[in-house]
C-alpha cells in the first residue's frame, strides 16, 4: 500500500485497504513523498493507525524528511542507507553505512518496538525478548515475515519514488516479507 506522507491516509487508501483486508491480502507500506515540504512519516503511521486500524510498525526510519530526507535507516538489520545525491542523483546506489550517532537512539526505540510488536506472532523471538536475549537479523526477518503473512501487522518503509530513494528497500522488503 502506497500512502503519501504529506496527505497520509486519503479516502481512495481506505477503499483499498478495506477491498485488501476482504480479499486476505498481506500488505506492507510505503510513506511516500518524504522529500516534499510537510512530510511526516510518524503522522502518517499515527493515521494508518487510526483510521484503518493496522498494526503498523516502521522497518525503517527516515534520516531527515522534506529537503533534507537523505536517507533511512533499517531497523531490522541496524544499517543506513545514504542517498548522495552529488555522486548518484538518481538514489540508485546509496551508500550503507553505520546508523548515525544522531539517531541512535531513536532507532534503538523504534527496533524495540518493533521486536515486540513481532513477539505476538513468534514464539521464539517472545521468549528471547522477555528473556533480554538479543535477537538475530535472521530470526527478526522471519518474524516480521510471519507477522506480516498473518494480516495482523503491516510494515512501513520512507521513501521518495519520484527520486527513487528507498525504493530499493521497499523492493526488499516485497521479497523477504511477502
């Protein structure tokens, strides 16, 4: 499902995700427009959340939004991604890095969240996650996999397709979690 991140939830996105919620569809989200002024991925999680009753959860964070959305951040693997656009302007290549200190811990908050929200729907993150045990990147794939097939929990991705910047994760996201 695509939403806007200036607008968030619109009416046409309410019939689709109805006409998905009939039809069993397994979906994950992508906040798009992250690059024009008045984007704000966590308002248009808040709407998806309220307005069509979804599980959503971000699997990755955006680094800056409007003209200084330059990058996300994957919560499930603890790497950024770094659009540049002086040597890729298209975002085709982005450069993996490190999670910027700046953001540490807000990703630190969001991956927790995210690690119990997947507890609900795998036995063995649940006990590794009331147990303080740290989870693995493999397990928390299978997880959010499991989660998401089960139509309880949608996934969220930031990005921007008219620059093409996170739509390379978002392709990912398609592969391992449909």
């Amino acid at each position: 499902a695509v939403f806007c991140a200036v607008a968030g939830v619109q009416p046409q996105s309410e019939t689709v995700w109805r006409q998905a919620n009939k039809y069993r569809v397994p979906r994950i989200a992508f906040i798009n427009k992250m690059d024009r002024t008045g984007a704000d991925f966590f308002r248009a999680i808040s709407e998806m959340r309220e307005k069509l009753k979804a599980n959503a959860h971000p699997l990755f964070i955006p680094i800056g939004k409007e003209e200084n959305f330059n990058g996300v951040i994957d919560l499930v693997q603890q790497i950024a991604y770094i659009f540049d656009e002086t040597t890729d302007p298209l975002g085709m290549t982005p450069v993996t890095s490190a999670i910027p200190a700046e953001y540490a811990d807000q990703a630190k908050g969001y991956r927790d969240r995210l690690i119990e929200a997947v507890s609900d729907f795998d036995d063995v993150i649940a006990e590794k996650y009331l147990g303080g045990e740290e989870i693995s990147v493999d397990e928390l794939m299978l997880g959010v996999r499991k989660a998401t097939i089960s139509l309880q929990f949608t996934g969220v991705i930031p990005g921007s397709a008219f620059k093409k910047k996170g739509v390379q994760r978002l392709l990912d996201c398609v592969v391992n979690y449909l």
